[in-house]
C-alpha cells in the first residue's frame, strides 16, 4: 500500500483498505446538539453525559460487588469453620448465598460491563459525542440506583432477603420454608430484577443505536475495536434474554401475591394443602435459562472483547484473526439461545432434549477455542510489555481456558449428572464466568484509568492485587473441582457425616476459605489505589500505552463534554495498526491519515529494518 | 518473568495435583462405571488442551517479552493455521460428545425387566414405596394426601392396597437387578442423589420423573438432596442398603402393606390425640 513504502507489503487482508488517493471528506458533523448541564447538580448528578454515567455506573456497581465479597468471607468461613460465626445460622447461610450469587452476576458484573466500559467506551471508541439518547441514558442509571437499593432493603427487610438461590426456583421460592418466601424478602428480590431489567433496556437501547448510527466518518463495522464488538453483541443479547426473567418475575409475583399459578402444581406444605394447583415449576426453569445462559456471555462476551484489545496494545501485535474474532462473537452470541437447557439436564424435562442441547452446547465450544487460540496466537512473536494490564490479560486466559474446559464436562449431558448440583459446579462458573471477567474488569480498569483521570494507577499496588488475586482465585476454585467430584453439594450448610466425605476433604476446605479472605483482602488494597492515584499518581498524557484506538486520541484527557474539539475525528485504518513494517512507531493510531503515516516514514527510516 | 514461573508452576501443579491429591471419585457400586469412563476421556482431553495452552502463553511470554529494539511481527490473519486449529478442536469435541450421547441413550433407556420402586421427596425426609405381591404401584395423587396417607395413594386403586411404604427407614434395593426409581415430590423440589451411584434426578411436584440404576456391590451408601428445597435441605438424608436379592424379598416380606397400615393408622393416632 502506498502509506507503507518499504518493508513487506502487509497482506492484503484489512477489511476497507484506504486508497491511496483517499481524501477525508469534510467533518459532516460540527457539533452536535448536545445537553449542556449548567449547575453542578446536572452535570455531577442528574447527568447526562456517558462518561460520567458511566463512572456512577461503575461506582455502584463495585460498592454492591464489594457486600457481595463480604458476603462470600462470611459463607466461606461457615464451610471452612463450621459455627464459628454464631448468627449464621441455616437461613442467613442461604441468604446470603443467594444475595451474592446475584449480585455479582447482575448487578456487579453485567452492570459493570455494559452500564459502566459500554457507557466510557462505546462513543469514545467509535468517535461519537455521546450516546444516542442521552436522557434515557442518564434515566437507565438512576432506575439502576433503584433496583440495588431494593435488593439492599432486602436486608433490613422483615425476615431478611430471600435464601432462594440466584434462581430463585419456585415453588419454594415463595413458600415458607425457604427465608424470605413468604416475607418481603422475594417480593423485593422480584421487584428489584424488574427493574434493573427496565433500566437496563433504557441503556442497552442506546448502546445498539449508538454503535449502529453514532460511527463517525470511515469507522466501519469492521474497523470497530473488539471492544466495542463484544459489548455490542452482549447488549443485543442481553436485550432479547432479560425479557424472559423479566416475565418469569411479573408472573412469580402473581403467583406469590395475586394468588395465580404460573408456577404453581396442587402441593402439600407442612400438612397443608395450598390453594395453587395446575401450574408448572419446569416453566419457570426454562424461561429462567432461556435467559441465565446468554447472561453468561453477556458477561463473557465483553470480556472478550476488552481482553482483546489489552493483549493486541500491550503485546504490541495486531489481534491475530481479526474478522475470525468478529464472527466468533457473533456465532457464540448466536449460538447462546439454543443451550440454555444444559443447565437442566437432571431438573426431569423430558430426558430426550439431552441430546440436542448436548450437541449444541459443545458446538458452541468451537468459536470459544478459535477466540483462545487467536488470543495465545496475539501473544506469539509479539513484543510483550508485562504491564499491569497485560498481567491480567494472561491470568484471564488462564482461568478461562480452566473453566470452559470444566465447562465440556458438564456440557457432555452425561457427564453431567452424577456432576450437577455439586462443588464441581461452584467450582467451574466461579472460573468461568467468576474470576475470568473479574480479571477482565481489573485489567480494564488498569488500562482506562488514565484516560479517565489524567493519572497512573500506582504499579507496586497493583503488583500486589494481581499476584494475590490471581493466585489465590486459582487455588480457592481449582482444587474445588475435586470437592464436587468427590460428590460434595453445593448449597450446604454443612457437610456433616457423610462416608464418602473422607476428612482430609475438611482440612482442603479450610484451606480455601483462608484463601478466600486474603484475596478479598488484597480488593480492599485495589479500591485504595483508586482513590490514592486519584491525587498521587503520575501523570498519564494522553496516550501512555501508545493506543491505537479513538478514545486516546481525544484533544483533552480526561475527555471533555463532547469528547472531541470542533470536529470528530475521521477513522482510516483498523484499530489494530500495531509494529506495521516500516511505519516510524510500533502503532498508528485509527484517525491517523494515510498520507501522513507515508511522510513520516520516508523521512526517518523505521527502526529495526 | 515471575509470570512465566507461576504459569509453569500452575500447568505442573494442576496435572500433580490430579494425579496425587487424595480427592477423586468415591468407589462407583451401580453399572454407571460408563459415565466414569467418559469424565476419564474428557479429564484427558481437556487436561492436555489445558497443559499445552498454559505452558504456550509461558513460552511467549518468555520468548517474546519486550525488548527495546525488538519489534512484533506483523500478521493479521492466517487462515490455514485458523482451519487447522478449528479441524482439530472440532475431533476434540466429537471424541467426548460421541461416547457421552452413547452413554445418555444408555441412561434414559430403561431396561424391560427393571423392577420399579418411588422415591418421594418432603420437606426434608424421604419416603420410599414398593409394589406389593402384584408388581404394580398404584395410582396416587397429591390431592388425597391427609395424615394417615401421606403419600396420597388412592384408595380406589386396588395395585395400591398391597404397596409397601417406608418412612423414616433405609431404602434397601437388590443386588445386581436394575431398578427404575420414579421420583415425587409433594412440596417443592428436591433431587435423589446418591454419590456411589453417578446418578440424581430432579423430583417436581406434579410430576412423576426416573431414572434406572443396577447396583453393583452391596453396601450402605447417603441419599442427599441435591436441589435446594429450604431450610432443611442439608439435613434431608437417609440411607440405601444394598442387599443380596434373596435377603431383599424376606425384608420386603416382613413390612406392613398400605392396607395394614390404613387399619392401623386411625388408631395410632387416636392414641396420639389422648
Ligand atoms: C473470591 C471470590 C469468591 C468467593 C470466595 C465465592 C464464594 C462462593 C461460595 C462459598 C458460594 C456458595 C457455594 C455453595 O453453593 O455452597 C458461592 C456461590 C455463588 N457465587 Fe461466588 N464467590 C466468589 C466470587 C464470585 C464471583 C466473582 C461471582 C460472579 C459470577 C460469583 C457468583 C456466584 C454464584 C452465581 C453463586 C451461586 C449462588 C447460588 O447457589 O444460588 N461468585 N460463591
Ligand atoms: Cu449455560
Ligand atoms: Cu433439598
């Protein structure tokens, strides 16, 4: 290609090649009518822009990820050291199970996600003022507010939250025997989901239009950062998959108030016979799935995208097969709606669908292991910097390929059954769909905070939070594979004598909850490096891992309301322009002119070459 | 270059501790030694995907961590290598997937001689039923549950009259013979899972669900609950006896019919009410 004068042509394999005449057409869009707040009220807290939506996204998010850690300290503590804490007792036990399992799958993981890197990221990566709709933006976060603090007056709620599970399984859900079935405990849990899906729908609206229309001049589809592909398929997913929970909610709240029975067989409790009849607990199962298996790649498929985009700048390597990842995203995506009963192999459906949602579960596998592939393939011959980013990009690959390879197991329905509903299960999403995000999301935040701040995260702490993290993560889940293949539930309050529970199996689950509480302890260092870098960390520039894509080429950092000067930046490459022969720097970034690249790199020979 | 040790150190680790940690799978007493058979082929499989993964990214990182002067090479795509790897994963997938679907048409196809017995589910107690002398079950329903039938047979079955209930006892089952376990529930869900015998199945109220089993060696082995049905659910256990099939059919002998104990039962609880 002309911008490329000497060293090996790069292949001819970048989707839109620039042509060498190529001339940017005139910015087409000056300035956007945007909401301009005036008081600090408007645009600190009623705000409007994505940017600081997303941060209030993020920051409630890690405020109620941070009770559900507590909450993981405190149920370890009752497995590793039976009645050492004397207030939990069986129902607080299952309480708080429930409350964690939910928490951090919804309201920490996928709200991080999609509300908090899906509001910074989307318009910034794709060179958009803001999103679509910004007040509908700014209304998704409050209704978001309001669900987690339904959830948290759950707790001083009369009889607690509900101990149901995270899926919230009816019929007990909504009997006695279960705390909080016949309190408020589920009818806050139920109200809370409803709305966290109406707020999500506000947000996830605008994040598919935004991708959709807001691209600025030469951004096509597949010059979009991966990013912003896996937070793009996530939110179309999550748009066709919340409806089913949203529906599952509206009719188990008829159900427990209204008296209806969606749900509901004739049943005996304690002696006596309830009033339901006629209804069908499976169905509930089913429209749960249909939307709790997507929801695992919603929280994946982000994750994917974001790891991406760390591995490509820090190794210094365009991302290996890009429009391979693309179509994998996309195949996974697609492929999600058509699992979701491998989570009910032994619920007693009809035994038959085992074979079909068998095949395609494994199916799915394939677009999985090319993603892996290409990621180990990013690595190889690139030019690594061990950043703290880049750390736990690795220790994501890591924990990943553990858990989607667990996953084969108890995908393989067989397999499954005399596997489900034990340890082996905790073990695996914990890896999978647990820790592997959650190094995502730490490496993310390593990776933006100085383009959101202006400043550096403090390496030592950070040293220290990935080390702990990502070891101790590994040896709390890995061994507890074998608990579960030993046969140990999960979902037990305790153990007690069993014969096939030999007792060394009690020292390993000790082990494991002293594991626990130092890796909760090292978050605790990590929420202290936000705040201290905030003031005392050095001073980024804007690009300090030398980016290619938009969001470090913006005229201010932090970014200001607008995120671009007079005019949007224009896009003439992928976003993956890294170490191209005979270009002066190992990266150009995407609204780097062709022309320009050609000029520089004619006048100071390339080093290396 | 700590991250490369910590990577070797997980890749060895992990394949050590599979092979010499005590924690593995509790001697298997029913004819699903096949299901064992397929966790071994997949424990292999992803064993080596995941070694050879792992010590990769060491490599990498070893081999190609920044160097000032060095510069990474510059390959977007390479389609060949893309096809080979998505081919060989491909065979991975099938090698578990196929003995696994064997397998299941094995688990859901249940043998014409196996003899039938229930398992129902209660918050938080198992109650079992066999056929009387007629080999036949009869007809329940959650309906006619009261305290003297907590099973809820019904009366006008005559298969009913001569089914033997067991409650608050072990479960004691043949050896060598298949059985079909049908599983109820009267209250909310609750899963039979008994670890030695690699098999559990979800018990719903309002339906009658199964699955078959043929133990292998005699013993007693935990019945758990393996679906959180409340408060009590860690505490809903009971045991099953395997026995030798001759010792089995004088024990069923021995105990009460439905019909006995429904002549009974009144007056038992006449007294409990003095
Ligand atoms: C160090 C971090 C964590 C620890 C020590 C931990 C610990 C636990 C424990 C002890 C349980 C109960 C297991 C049982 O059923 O007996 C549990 C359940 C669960 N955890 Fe975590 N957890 C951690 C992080 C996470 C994360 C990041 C997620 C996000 C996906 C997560 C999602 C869940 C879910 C969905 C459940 C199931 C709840 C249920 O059974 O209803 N956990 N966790
Ligand atoms: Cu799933
Ligand atoms: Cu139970």
């Amino acid at each position: 290609m002309v911008d490329i004068p000497r060293g090996p042509t790069p292949p001819q394999i970048i989707p839109d090649t620039v042509p060498p005449d190529y001339m940017p057409p005139p910015a087409e869009v000056k300035e956007v009518e945007l909401y301009h707040a005036h008081s600090w009220i408007t645009k600190y807290v009623f705000c409007q822009d994505a940017k600081i939506i997303a941060l209030q996204y993020a920051g409630t998010a890690l405020a109620i990820g941070f009770v559900a850690l507590v909450l993981s300290w405190l149920m370890r503590l009752q497995l590793g050291f039976p009645g050492l804490l004397a207030f939990i007792d069986v129902n607080v036990y299952y309480q708080f199970i429930t409350i964690h399992g939910m928490v951090m799958v919804i309201y920490l993981i996928t709200a991080i996600f999609l509300g908090g890197f899906g509001n910074y990221l989307i318009p910034l990566m794709l060179g958009a003022r803001d999103m679509a709709f910004p007040y509908l933006n700014m209304l998704s976060y409050w209704v978001y507010l309001l669900a987690v603090l339904m959830l948290v007056a759950s707790f001083f709620a009369p009889g607690g939250p509900t101990g149901a599970g995270w899926t919230l399984y009816p019929p007990q859900a909504i009997l006695s025997g279960t705390p909080g079935g016949q309190q408020s405990g589920i009818l806050l849990m139920l109200i809370s989901l409803i709305l966290f899906v109406a707020g999500f729908t506000m947000g996830g609206l605008n994040y598919v239009v935004t991708v959709l229309q807001g691209r600025t001049r030469g951004m096509t589809l597949m010059r979009m950062p991966l990013t912003v592909w896996g937070i793009f398929t996530a939110t179309v997913m999550a748009l066709l998959a919340f409806p089913a929970l949203f529906v599952a909610c509206v009719m188990m709240l008829f159900d427990r108030l209204l008296g209806t029975s969606f749900f509901m067989p004739s049943l005996v409790e304690m002696g006596q016979h309830l009033k339901y009849g006629g209804g069908s607990p499976i169905l509930f199962q089913h429209l749960f799935w249909f939307f709790g298996h997507p929801e695992v790649y919603i929280v994946a498929l982000p994750a994917f995208g974001i790891v991406s985009d760390l591995i490509s700048t820090h190794a210094r390597k365009n991302i290996f097969g890009y429009r391979m990842m693309v179509w994998a995203i996309i195949a996974i995506g697609a492929l999600s709606f058509v699992v979701w009963a491998h989570h009910m192999y032994v619920s007693g459906m009809n035994p038959a669908f085992g074979f079909f949602f068998a095949v395609t579960t494994l199916i799915i596998a394939i677009p999985t292991a090319i993603k892996v592939y290409n990621w180990v393939l990013t690595l190889w011959r690139g030019n690594i910097h061990l950043t703290i980013p880049m750390l736990f990009a690795i220790g994501f690959i890591v924990t990943f390929v553990n858990g989607g390879l667990t996953g084969l197991f108890l995908g393989n329905v067989v397999v499954d059954v005399p596997l489900s509903d034990t340890m082996f299960v905790v073990a695996h999403f914990h890896m999978v769909m647990g820790v592997a995000p959650i190094l995502v999301i730490f490496g993310a935040i390593y990776h933006w905070y100085p383009k959101i701040t202006g400043r550096m995260m403090n390496e030592a702490m950070g040293q220290v939070h990935f080390w702990v993290t990502f070891a101790g993560a590994y040896l709390i889940f890995f061994p507890m594979h074998y608990l579960g293949l030993l046969g140990v539930p999960r979902r037990y309050y305790e153990m007690g004598e069993t014969a096939f529970v030999p007792p060394s199996a009690h020292t390993l689950n000790e082990f494991i909850t002293v594991m626990a509480l130092i890796v909760g302890a090292a978050q605790i260092l990590f929420v202290f490096n936000l705040l201290w870098s905030l003031r005392y960390g050095r001073d980024a520039g804007p690009n300090p891992w030398q980016a290619t894509t938009l969001e470090w080429q913006t005229p201010q950092t932090p970014p200001g309301h607008g995120n671009w000067g007079k005019e949007l930046p224009a896009v003439y490459r992928w976003a993956y322009d890294y170490s191209v022969p005979g270009a002066p720097e190992d990266f150009i970034p995407q609204n780097q002119p062709p022309q320009r690249a050609a000029t520089q790199a004619s006048l100071q020979p390339a080093p290396g070459e | 270059m700590k991250i490369v040790v910590l990577l070797l150190l997980i890749a060895v680790g992990s394949v050590l501790f599979h092979l010499v940690s005590p924690w593995y799978w509790t001697p298997i007493a029913s004819n699903w030694e096949y299901i064992d058979h397929t966790i071994t082929i997949t424990f292999w499989i992803t064993g080596v995907v995941f070694t050879a993964i792992v010590l990769f990214v060491a490599y990498c990182v070893y081999r190609f961590r920044y160097k000032p002067e060095q510069r990474a090479h510059y390959e977007p795509e390479n389609r060949r290598l893309e096809g080979w790897l998505t081919l060989v994963t491909a065979i991975g997938v099938v090698a578990m997937l196929a003995p696994g679907l064997i397998v299941w048409h094995q688990f859901v196809t249940v043998p014409k001689d196996a003899s039938a017995f229930e398992v129902v589910g209660q918050q938080w107690q198992w109650s079992y039923r066999y056929p009387g002398k007629d080999g036949k079950l009869g007809a329940a329903d959650i309906k006619h549950i009261t305290d003297e039938n907590p099973l809820g047979l019904i009366a006008e079955d005559p298969h009913g009259q001569d089914d033997v209930i067991i409650q608050g006892d072990d479960l004691k089952v043949p050896l060598g013979k298949p059985v079909k376990v049908l599983l109820r529930s009267v209250d909310v869900l609750h899963d039979f899972y008994v670890p030695e015998f690699r098999s559990k199945m979800d018990m719903i109220p309002g339906m009658v669900t199964y699955f078959w089993f043929t133990p292998t060696r005699t013993g007693t082995f935990d019945v758990l609950c393996a679906e959180l049905c409340g408060q009590g659910h860690a505490y809903m256990r009971s045991k099953v006896v395997v026995v030798p099939e001759a010792e089995f059919h004088a024990w069923l002998d021995q105990q009460p019919t439905f019909a006995q104990l429904q002549q009974t039962a009144p007056a038992k609880i006449r007294q409990a009410a003095k």
